[in-house]
C-alpha cells in the first residue's frame, strides 16, 4: 500500500535527511532531483527507495576524488570511496572541459559507490552542447551469461545523450539486462511479484518470487548479451577495474564517461537541427495500433508519456515513507545492508 505525499514534503524530508549527513548546496540539489525524477517517472528501482541506501556509501567515505593520470584527452580518477552522484558530477565535469580542448574527453572512474541512473549525467553533457556516452559495470555478479544459469555480469547500463534545440536533450538510458537487479529489492518493498521472464532462481528456472531470484539475463537474447560482455571489459578491464565475478562490492565497479563535440565534424548548431528532424520523422511515423504514437527513447515509460507526469504528487510505499521521515529526524532509518544496493 501507498500514501499520496506532496513532491515539496519528499523534497524536503531528503534535504533534511541530507543536511543532517553533512551533505548540502549543489551536491544535495543534484541527489535530490536525480531520485525525485526516477520516482516520478515511474522508474521506482532508482528512486526514493534507492536514496534510502545512501547511509551505506555515506559510512564508506574516506576523502576528496583524485585524479591519478591526465594526458591529452584522457583521465583517470580514484573515486576515493566517495558517494557515486559528487564522484560521477566530477567525472563528467572533467570529461566535458577535456571536450572542449580537445574535442574529446575520456574520464575513467573508479573506487566510489553508486550513483542512481546515468541520466542526469547524459543531460549535463547535452546541455552543455556535447554528446555523451556514459557506462559501468553495474555488478556485484547478478546477471547471467546468454544459456547460463550464473550470474556472472553486471547490469551494465550505457546512456547516450545528444543536445537539441529543444528545453530538453535528447538522453537514452537503458541497461542491458532484461531488468535491472533493483527490481528485486522494488518487488520486496511492494510486496509484489517480479516481471515474468526475466529472473531465474539458483537451478536456472525463471522465477517470479524475490526472494528466490538468483540472477537476472541480458536483454535481447544473445545480442543483448554481446553488449553486456562488452561493456563489461569497456568499464572494466580498459581502465583497470575489475570484471565478472572478481567484483564483490560497489567499490570494485568502473565508470566510462566519453564526451564528443559536434564541432569537431559539423558545428553544433547544425547538429542540434538534424537531431531534431531525426526525431520528428520518427515521431511521425505511422504506429502500429490505430490511433497510437510514436516516441523517441526517453519520452515514454511504461506505456506513458514522461510529459504526462504528475510534478506536484506522489504515490509512495508506506514504509518508503515511514523511513524518510526517521532519516529526516536521526541517522537512521534507510537500508543498512548492501542486498539493498543493486
């Protein structure tokens, strides 16, 4: 069951909750909206029950990021066990001023503990005139290899982003698995089943039940997989974090983060207005069910448009909520184990 709760009062119990773990300005700005946004999107593995694990990497923090090598249009940082938003926002950062000089930046992370969706990094990028290609290694081990029974890979999602001359970029974000593994703890918080076809137990059968999912599989069959394998040895082995079963914690993850300028081929202008018309031919293309649409990637979840979202309220779980208010009076209240992290 779920209690309809204003988006101002959730804001502001997460500030709250924030404020009282030293995080505060842009950072808490930046970790309120990215939550707050998957939740309204309907994307509830990567909101408010997500935020509710910020306490584990919170207790793991040991300093500021460094930068351990930088030449050219490359770097590489040691994320220092820092939160995954402020280790992501300087990587992006980096890799966008790495851009601008050289028309490419390249920025390898490691060492830090999760972030949310890729999303709000995508966006960054596109709003500051460039392209992204964002991707990690989304482990420990929790989806299995096409025909296997194991897990093996991690979700490994990858966003792409491309700027428009609309209010907003254009930003795809997908994981390759066919679910991501927050599902499993979503399911648990709802008391609901998981998708069918997409978990299997520890003998390999699909199961429906939570508390029995072993691991996850790719999406799209043996394509989807070869995209997962590959973007495992991409965020993995290319800049020296670790793969496969050999990650055993949040720690142990990598983070590609790729920024391009338009300008180094065309000029950014000109590509904002192919961007554009790209995406209005495939808006207008004839859909298949009468008096259906057709969206770009990113404009529809769950069968509903993004801009069709509710802004003022939510529908939050009960017990979502009741911990929000205790991490909003005390240093208590979210998720104390790392089941709850994926």
């Amino acid at each position: 069951m779920g209690v309809v709760v204003s988006a101002d009062e959730i804001r502001e119990l997460m500030r709250k909750a924030l404020e009282r773990r030293n995080i505060v300005g842009e950072y808490a700005d930046f970790i309120i909206s990215d939550y707050m946004e998957s939740e309204m999107e309907g994307h509830k593995t990567h909101g408010l029950s997500k935020f509710l694990t910020i306490d584990i990497g919170i207790g793991e923090r040991s300093g500021d990021v460094k930068v351990l090598k930088q030449e050219g249009c490359f770097a590489k940082i040691d994320g220092n066990r820092e939160l995954g938003h402020i280790a992501a926002l300087y990587a992006t950062n980096l890799a966008i001023q790495l851009a601008e000089k050289h028309g490419v930046g390249v920025v390898a992370l490691s060492n830090n503990s999760r972030y949310s969706r890729i999303t709000p990094y995508g966006r960054k990028i596109a709003n500051e005139g460039y392209i992204g290609i964002i991707s990690n290694n989304g482990g420990p081990a929790c989806v299995a290899p096409f025909g296997g029974t194991r897990g093996i890979f991690g979700t490994n999602p990858i966003c792409f982003s491309f700027p428009s001359n609309r209010e907003k970029p254009y930003v795809f974000d997908l994981s390759t698995a066919q679910r991501v593994w927050g599902e499993v703890r979503q399911a648990i918080v709802e008391n609901r089943p998981l998708p069918e076809n997409s978990f299997i137990d520890d003998n390999g059968n699909f199961t429906t039940d939570p508390h029995q999912a072993a691991a996850g599989i790719p999406f799209g069959g043996p394509k989807g997989f070869a995209m997962c394998y590959a973007l495992e040895v991409l965020t993995g082995a290319l800049i020296g974090a670790k793969m496969g079963t050999a990650v055993k914690d949040e720690y142990d993850l990598g983070y590609l983060f790729i920024v391009l300028s338009p300008n180094m081929f065309s000029s950014l202008e000109t590509f904002r207005d192919e961007m554009d018309k790209m995406a209005e031919e495939v808006r207008q293309c004839p859909p298949m069910k009468p008096g259906g649409k057709v969206f770009v990637p990113g404009e529809v979840f769950k069968g509903k448009a993004v801009s069709d979202i509710d802004e003022n309220q939510l529908d939050v779980e009960e017990d979502v909520y009741r911990r929000l208010r205790i991490m909003s009076e005390s240093l208590e209240g979210g998720y104390e184990n790392s089941k709850h992290l994926n």
